[in-house]
C-alpha cells in the first residue's frame, strides 16, 4: 500500500448539531467528531456542505472548529472549510481557522455568482495567501454552479501550498489528470470511490463515514492492497447505503444527522433553514437503506454479524480492537 497521504485516506466531512433554540450546538457536535474518528476516519472536515456552512456565522465557525479540534486531538487530522461566494469572506474564515488550530483548508468553487476562471484563480490564490496551511481545491459545480478547468487547476498548482483536490464532479477519470498535475486527490462522491481510486486518488472525503466508517475504510484499504474483489464486495455491499445517505433529494446534513440519530450518536437531527429535517416517511426510507448494508438491525449481508447494536450505534468489540 502507498504511504498515507497529508490528510488520511478517509476524511468525513461531518454534520454541524443544534440545539433546540437554533443555535450550535458544540458538544454534540464534538461527539460526532469523535464518532466519526473512533469508527475509521483519518481525519475530518468541518463547516463544510454537511456542515451547512452557508448558515453559519464566523464565531460560529470558530467555535466549531475549537471543540472539534480538541475532540479529536491528534488522532486526527482537522480541515476547515473557508469556501463561500465571497472571498472577503473566505479570507475572514481562512484567518481564523489558521488561528484555531486547522490542519488545512477547504475551498470551494465559489458558489451562484459563477465566476470565470480567472475569478476563481484569483479567489483561491487570495485565500491562500492568508497562511501557509495547505489548501484543498474542492470542485462540486452540481451544487456551485460552476467548475474548475484543467488550467485553472495547473495555474493554482503553482501557489505553494494549493496541493489537494476534492472532486465531486462525477467524473473519476478526472482524477488522472489532477495527479499528473501534481495534485492528492480525494474522491468526494462515495459512491465513485474506487473509480477514483483506480484513476489516482488518495482517498475518500465521505458522508456515508458517519454510518459506515468501518466498512469504507476497509474497502479503500483493501482496493489499494490489491485485493479488488474485496473492495467490489464491501462496495456493493454498501450500495444500499449510498442510496439511502446520498441518492434522494434532501440528502446531505439531512441525512447524515437523521443516521446519527438512528445510531444513537444525537437525539435528533435538527437542521437550519432552509434545509429542513428528514420526516418519518424519509427516516424509514433511511433505516431501510441503512439495514440492507448491514449498517443497523434488520435484514444483513452474508459476509457476517452487524456490529451495530439495534438503533443505539454500540460498536461491539471496538474495545478490543484498539
């Protein structure tokens, strides 16, 4: 297996929790850190998309990134998410997730004013000046309305500390030429993780990890092992899954909060507008999706016993396994 790369090979980009006023609630929101790193992840990202960045203040922000920090220690590695539309803003967040403590930062394609490629340069080149952090390139036009191209990647390779990639574009051959640029590429769709994988990527920014951790970072492990068939079985496997957290129309903090609850790792799955929260009829939806991987009680794969207790998310043998 290839050295690890900077940030891990499964980072989860995890849900932000509330309180019942609306306001941030931080140390739930520390428990899904701790979660999500005691069932698999290298590392996290926080105030990203999951993390319903676009409804966050900038104390907020702060606030998030200090609890996760100190949930997770050095177990694992922190990324900040500093991307929005407005780089001014961008900077303000980059600055003080610098200051916090960050491993790393998170930028998006900044998202409905639809800049050229030169504004999009520009935008990361000035947010990466703000600190020496290395900086990851995170391209998701289904939900920003624009894209990064090849030679705006190649020009932002040449600002020292521009050295990642999430690609969440649907397009895993991508990947190959992000690599030849010099890029670590992180799959950002779970579902394409081995053909990203297979194309050059390093790893997995996931959703899904806050169900199914374990199994993801097996697969990636066993892909790149070479035991192919292995990683196949544990993907399709998780199929189900996939679908369940990722493949309806309200999916994302929505979904991943609700399998938290379900998990019993929150005792609810709170969102703010204008998302809006699972109703029963998704939730069922959802447990189904999660049982058929296995993932919750009910019906299971025939690979072996689920180690999740019914709904309260206990890991058997997790003890016995550290």
């Amino acid at each position: 297996m290839e050295s690890a790369p900077r940030f891990g090979r499964l980072l989860t980009a995890i849900a932000t929790a509330f309180d019942a006023d609306g306001a941030v609630d931080l140390d739930a929101t520390a428990r899904i850190a701790r979660h999500v790193v005691d069932t698999g992840s290298d590392g996290v990202v926080v105030s990203g998309t999951t993390g319903e960045a676009p409804t966050t203040l900038v104390p907020e922000d702060g606030a998030i990134l200090a609890a996760v920090r100190e949930a997770v220690g050095d177990r694992a590695t922190v990324i900040a998410g500093v991307g929005t539309n407005s780089t001014a803003h961008s900077v303000e967040i980059a600055e003080q997730a610098a200051r916090v403590g960050a491993d790393g930062l998170l930028v998006v394609t900044p998202y409905y004013n639809k800049p050229s490629q030169r504004g999009v340069l520009e935008h990361v080149r000035t947010v990466a000046a703000v600190s020496d952090l290395p900086v990851m390139l995170y391209d998701v036009p289904g939900r920003t309305g624009a894209s990064i191209a090849l030679d705006t990647y190649a020009a932002a390779r040449e600002i020292e500390n521009v050295v990642a990639a999430k690609d969440a574009t649907g397009a895993p051959a991508h990947a190959a030429r992000l690599v030849d640029l010099g890029y670590e590429v992180w799959c950002g769709d779970d579902s394409l993780t081995l053909g990203y994988l297979a194309y050059g990527a390093v790893g997995l920014v996931s959703v899904v990890a806050h169900a199914a951790g374990r199994e993801l970072r097996e697969m990636i492990e066993a892909f790149l092992a070479g035991d192919h068939g292995r990683a196949l079985s544990l993907h399709t496997r998780l199929l189900p899954a996939f679908d369940a957290v990722m493949g309806v129309p309200n999916y994302g903090a929505t979904t991943a909060k609700a399998a938290l609850q379900l998990l019993g790792v929150l005792t609810d799955r709170r969102v703010r507008l204008p998302l809006v929260e699972l109703d029963d009829d998704e939730v069922a939806a959802l447990r189904a999706g999660l049982q058929a991987a296995g993932l919750l009680s009910g019906p299971r794969p025939s690979d072996g016993p689920n180690e999740l207790d019914p709904w309260w998310g206990t890991y058997r043998g997790l003890a016995a396994d550290q």
